[in-house]
C-alpha cells in the first residue's frame, strides 16, 4: 500500500491535472426560453458549485429590474440558489437575455474579484407584430469537385405564421464574378418556430480558392432587402510551399525552416520535406500530419561547412500522399556569428519525459522487489505455510 501511494505521489507530480474550478447546473434550454407576455411571471432553481467561494450574480441589461437573485449565503462554497423574473407590462419586439451565474471569488471579506465564473442564459423573446424572419447562411468547405451543401437557419419572431418561404443563394468565385444561382426548398414556418432551408451545389469545374455566397429569403409575397453571406473554400489536395529560410552563415549549423499550408480540406498524413543543398548535402525533415487548411512549419538543419559566400539555388521538395512538389529557391551564404543550435523542443520533451517515465517505474520497481523479499514473515503466515503439510483424519488422531 505504501508502494502504491508513493508510485501516485510520483505519477501526479509528473503529470498535474486541471480541475475544473466552478460550475452550475440549471433548467433546461426550453425551459429558459420565455416568449414575452404582459406582466409573465417565471421561477428558476440553479445550483452553483465546485469552489469554497462563490459571489453569485446577475446581468439582465434592460431588464435588470425585473430580475432577482435570491442567495442564501453569498460569497460561501457550494449552494442552491434562486431568480425570480417578473417582466412589464410591455417591451419592444427583439431578443433578449438575462444571465445567472457565479464568480469564484478569493474569499476574503469585501472582494469580488474573481478567478473563473460561469453563467446560465434566459432568453427573452418579444414577437414583432405581423410576419418577421431572423436568418443565417452556412456553407461547407469541399474539395475540387465535391458537393457543397448550403443552410439557411431560420426563425420566425413574427406573431404571425408564414405559409410558404424559400432562399435564393448567389454563388461568386475569388475574383467575385458571379458564378451561379441557386435555389433551395420551400417550407411552412409557424410563429415562434425554428426550421432551416437547405440546398446542394457541385463545385464542378471550379478553381481551388475562397468563394463568397449571398443569401436571400422570400416568404408569403414579401422580398426583404436584406441578405447574409457566408464564405466557402474549395480546396485542392495540394501543398503550398509559402515561406522558407533566406539566409544562413558560412561555416556554421544553421536551422532551416519551410513554412507550408495545406489546400486540402482534410488531414494529410506524414508529410516531410527534403533539402537538397549546393555543397551536396539532402537534408530532411520530420513527418507530421496535416488538418485542414492548415499552415505548419517543417525545421531540418544545414552545416555550410565548405562554401563560400554568395548565393545559392536551394530545390525544396515536400513529399504527401505519394507524391511531392518542387521549388527552386535563392538561400544567401553570409559572414556572420554562428547561431547557437538547440535541438527540437518536440524532441528533447519527448526523451526527457520518456527519460524520467522509465526513471521512476524502474526505481519504483526495484523498490518493491526489494522489500518484498526483505519484508519479515509474520505468525500467520507460518502457521499457514505449516498447516499446509499433511496431516492425518481428525478422527484417526
């Protein structure tokens, strides 16, 4: 037991943990969500927890004074606490939210300063006389050739329902030339009702690049004059070569940096990159994997032992997905004091914490092998290691 408390002790030292510092837990989201009536009247039970001080609080805006929190003890640990909302006779049509929540505080008498804070949302909806959509564009990065599909969330605060709505999406390319309309389905939407109008478009033909999407919407003979964009990216599985190192001094170790972006709208696997220099030396760098439309740097280092000052041509080539991409670049030899070179972090890490990690489990080891077979035996254990040898029937005895 001693063994395994120490071994813990050891384990939580080299690797902290994060505790998650305050929390809430609160009704749920429909719950929350109050559709304004004259004079309405709501209740809610929270309970704020997972801090020895906690200052609970409110954030209501215009609606502050129709809002109370009822704390039985503020600035104490963990508790139940109340709000009581009470609103007016009237407000104007619009959204809006009323925040409950708790800030951990340090304790002492008289300070709210907080260290981390949390809060629950209740939403205030006043529907707006007639017919009115709120609504919002999305569209999916794809590759050249894919499917794009386009959403447009809506929501009616109108007081009244709408029979027949659908979205016109006006598609423009980098150079924002306009490359094509399209059309999503119709729906219904009643008042206070959330839906979403979708449509598909196939990127055929289309140049890798970032495109710019215009929604509109039109509903039971209304046209809006507003419109939501949105902005896609059509990717190629390419690798973009954007940056590289310009300079390095003669006669020295030099890090060698080649800073490169993914077009590819998923991960690209084990890419590296291989230098191959004028005093004939291939340098090559680490693999790593690429997310989308990410940008990563790849580092190797080139000893200029031997050349002379001036400029070089420098070929860069970056290997993925079985095949790879070369570039011809200009790197200046220059005079200068050798930079000072670390090895990578990521590789010094690595072997320290694996350095340490066999470290403690081979001590730890050891350490119990040791007092296990040093450890004395008790009474019991002998009497138990005798009573193991035969021995006649009682009732022969």
């Amino acid at each position: 037991m001693r063994l395994l408390i120490f071994f813990l002790f050891i384990f939580f030292l080299l690797f902290p943990y994060t505790v998650v510092s305050i929390g809430i837990i609160e009704p749920s989201y429909e719950e929350r969500y109050i559709v304004f009536q004259p004079n309405i009247e709501r209740h809610y039970e929270f309970t704020i927890g997972k801090a020895e001080f906690i200052h609970s609080f409110k954030n209501a805006g215009v609606l502050d004074p129709y809002v109370t929190v009822n704390d039985p003890a503020q600035d104490s640990g963990p508790r139940p606490i109340s709000a009581d909302i009470k609103l007016p006779e009237k407000i104007d049509p619009g959204l809006y939210y009323i925040f409950i929540g708790g800030l951990e505080t340090s304790g002492e008498p008289g300070t709210v300063s907080a260290r981390a804070g949390i809060q629950s949302k209740i939403t205030v909806l006043s529907l707006y006389p007639g017919k009115y959509l709120e609504y919002s564009l999305t569209a999916n990065d794809v590759g050249v050739n894919e499917k794009i599909n386009f959403s447009m969330a809506l929501s009616n605060y109108g007081i009244e329902d709408i029979g027949a709505v659908k979205g016109i999406i006006d598609i423009y390319d980098p150079e924002n030339n306009f490359v094509q309309a399209i059309y999503t389905n119709t729906i219904s939407i009643k008042s206070v009702e959330n839906k979403a109008l979708i449509a598909e478009f196939y990127a055929l033909n289309l140049k890798p690049g970032i495109y710019k999407a215009v929604g509109r919407i039109e509903y039971d003979g209304i046209k809006p004059n507003s419109t939501r964009e949105s902005f896609f990216r059509i990717g190629s599985l390419n690798i973009i070569i954007n940056d590289y190192t310009r300079e390095v001094i003669v006669n020295a170790t030099n890090r060698f940096e080649i800073t490169i972006t993914s077009d590819w709208v998923g991960t690209i696997s084990g890419v590296y990159g291989r230098v191959y220099t004028p005093n004939q030396k291939t340098l090559k760098t680490p693999n790593l994997d690429m997310n989308k439309f990410q940008s990563a740097t790849l580092e190797t280092y080139w000893e200029t032992k031997g050349l002379e000052i001036g400029e070089y041509d420098v070929v860069i080539e970056i290997f993925y997905e079985k095949t790879s991409i070369k570039k011809t670049v200009k790197v200046n030899v220059i005079d200068g004091i050798p930079p000072i070179i670390e090895k990578p972090k990521t590789f010094e890490i690595k072997t320290t914490t694996i350095a340490i990690i066999a470290a403690v489990i081979l001590a730890l080891i050891n350490i119990g092998i040791f007092f296990y077979i040093k450890k004395p035996k008790n009474k019991n254990e002998e009497s138990n290691q005798n009573s193991t040898s035969i021995q006649p029937p009682k009732s022969l005895k």
